[in-house]
C-alpha cells in the first residue's frame, strides 16, 4: 500500500487543531456570556425561565451566526481557497470609475479589521487559559497563587496554539449590528484595549502604504525614458566587463534608480544587462507556468518581471535558472545583484504626509527585512549602494 503524501498526513492534525480553537471559543464564549447574565452589573435573578431565555438566546445566536450566516455566506467567498479579511479585500481588484470611490473605502475598512486582529489576538489565548486556571483554582485553592504564574507559563510555552487562536479572530470580528450595539456598552470596561491596538496597527500600515508611494514618487522624479537610456548606454559603454549584473526596479518603463547611482560613480557595464521587477498579485499562489516574463530590450539588455503570490516567498536565484527554459542561459555564479539601500531624510514640507509619518516610515524602512534575504539572494553575489532620499 503506497504511503501517502506528507502533505496530505499533515491534514489530519491540522485539521484536529483547527477544529479544536474553533469549537473550544465558540464554547468559551456563551459560558462568558451565561456568567455575565446571572453574575454581572445588571444581572437577572437565576430563574428558570431566565435560564431558558438566555439559553435559547446563546442557541439562536450560535445557529444565526456561525450555521447560517458563516457557513452558508461567508465561507463560500474565498480568494483562490484562501479565506480572511485580506484575502477578500484582494478580490475588490480593478473596478470601474464609477465605483471606485467605493473600493477606496472598503480596502481601509478591510485592513482595520486585519488591524483588529492584533488587538483581540494579544487577548483572547489569555483569557481562555487565565479561565482555565481560574476553574482549577475555585475548585483547589492551593492553586490560586499559581494562577497567573501558570497562564504565563502556558502563553510563553504554547505559541503554536496563541498563533492559532490569533489567526481565527480574523472570522470573527464581523458581528452582527445586534452585538456590536451590545458590546459598545463595554468600552469603557476593556473594550477600548483592542480598538486602541487596531488603530495604532492600521496607522502603522497606512503610513507604510503611503510611504512607499512616496518614495516611488520621490525615486521616478527626473529620469529618462527607458529607451532613451538604452540608446545613450549603448554609446557610451561599448565595452564591457564579463558577467550578468541583475538592477531591482519597481518601474519596468524606466531605468532603475540604482541602475543610474551605479553609472554616475563607477562608469562602467557589464555585459549582460538584467532589469528585474517583482510583483506581489492579489491571489495566493501563482502557477510556475505564469511565474516568469522575459522581454529582451536589446541583444544584451532584457526586462525580466517575477509574479508570486501573497502566500509566496520570492527566490530570484531560482528564477534566472528557469529562464533557460525562455532562451536566456543565465550561470548563477557569475551574477552581481545591485541593490539601493535607502536613507530616508524626513522634510518639513507641504507635499506627501506629515513629518511625523515620514519620521514613522524612516523608521520602519530602516527596520525592515533587507531585500537579499527576502528575495534569497546569495549575500556573497549582492551589491548595495546607498542612497539619500528627502520624502
């Protein structure tokens, strides 16, 4: 009997995993609720009617939201398989003019809710273990002493099962009208710590979005044309040194930055030009047969574009291999990756943002996952040059 595949072995607990955070805080969350009910600030007496009231309430409310409403509505729209609040923010896409003013404020909103997620994540996994050992405790005293210890331990040791817990929150944070309207009521007695956390997280990826748009911006200001380059480099570089140097650029029309940076100190070419631009699509996963477009320029100059998706780490070293397959025999060991590492100078001016989001973008630009090793570039292979740029 043939074995099956590792990837299908692993379904089995991943699925047992899933199946357990989802159910155990679908049931932590109506014995919440009971408590509040018979225990809190404005409690009803523990009658048997107001047991079965809030009973049928709990029942309804779980048959409503999660038989109907998830399973029949939202979890059949899926990006490709792949479900979520970005993921389904990535299938608004291109749309018409006429209503593109409604996409404009449905992206933000969607990425709020992911920025939420954080802050219910932090949360949630502590308080479904802090109830657990609050549980042993009524039941043992001698364990009360331990209880916070104990959760700490617990949330310190278990991370695998915090990341689950943190990853379903983003299912759960739509709501009906009927609970948010209930759950305002509790703002003041810890509601605000997540929406403190989703606006601080929502800043930070909206100042990094802009960000970067202004830095593109800033980057394109006064560069030639493509072609025109191509036509001037001819010229003035005639000759060449030996090898393959690949230039990373955003702009497939014109001439990278670094490209320009490079000419303008060292003054000389290789003799294979390679101008790479790496997109990230809004699908999950792009197939290998769409993976790679190779356009040659001229007879030593191609444009080379990479697609992936979200859920796609990018390999640029594989991908020059598999151009041999287009017509362009690339040797590995005889490539230069030239690469700008920018020093982002914040401005006090009237065009982009704010100074205190461009002092906010400095910082995350300078904290952020170099490019080689997020495009698994050889570092022996990788020259960096640096660039001042004013946002």
């Amino acid at each position: 009997m043939n074995e099956a595949p590792a990837g299908h072995r692993a379904v089995l607990p991943l699925g047992i995993a899933a199946l357990g955070v989802v159910f155990g805080d679908i049931g932590t969350s109506p014995l919440y609720a009971m408590r509040q009910c018979f225990t809190g600030v404005n409690s009803v007496s523990a009658t048997s009617g107001n047991i079965m009231g809030v009973l049928s309430l709990v029942f309804w409310a779980l048959i409503i939201i999660i038989s109907l409403k998830y399973l029949l509505f939202v979890m059949r729209r899926d990006n490709h398989g792949e479900g979520g609040i970005i993921a389904l923010v990535a299938l608004l896409g291109p749309v018409s003019k006429r209503h593109a003013g409604v996409r404009l404020w449905l992206i933000p909103l969607g990425l709020f809710g992911a920025a939420l997620l954080y802050g219910d994540g932090t949360i949630t996994p502590a308080i479904s273990v802090l109830s657990a050992m609050e549980g042993l405790s009524a039941d043992n005293p001698a364990w009360r002493p331990w209880t916070i210890p104990l959760t700490v331990a617990i949330l310190g040791t278990n991370q695998r099962a915090a990341r689950l817990a943190i990853g379903l929150v983003v299912c759960l944070w739509i709501v009906d009208w009927a609970f948010l309207s209930a759950n305002l009521f509790k703002f003041l007695d810890g509601g605000w710590y997540p929406l403190i956390v989703g606006i601080v997280v929502f800043t930070i990826m909206s100042t990094w979005r802009r960000g970067r748009q202004l830095l593109t911006q800033r980057m394109a200001t006064g560069r030639e044309s493509l072609q025109d380059f191509r036509a001037s480099q001819a010229k003035q570089y005639a000759s060449r040194i030996p090898g393959t140097a690949v230039f990373l650029t955003a702009q497939s029309e014109e001439p990278p930055p670094i490209l320009l940076h490079h000419l303008s100190h060292h003054h000389l070419l290789h003799e294979r030009i390679i101008l790479l631009t790496v997109r990230t699509r809004d699908i999950p996963r792009v197939p290998a047969a769409e993976r790679i477009q190779l356009e040659e320029l001229s007879k030593d100059c191609f444009r080379l574009e990479l697609c992936y998706g979200y859920f796609q780490s990018p390999n640029v070293p594989i991908a020059l291999r598999l151009c041999e397959h287009l017509g362009l025999s690339i040797d590995p060991d005889n490539v230069t990756y030239y690469l700008g590492r920018e020093t982002l100078i914040p401005t006090d001016d009237d065009i982009g943002i704010s100074l205190w989001r461009e002092r906010l973008f400095a910082f995350l630009a300078s904290n952020a996952q170099r490019a080689p090793v997020f495009y698994s570039m050889p570092t022996e292979r990788v020259v960096e040059l640096g660039i001042q740029i004013e946002l």
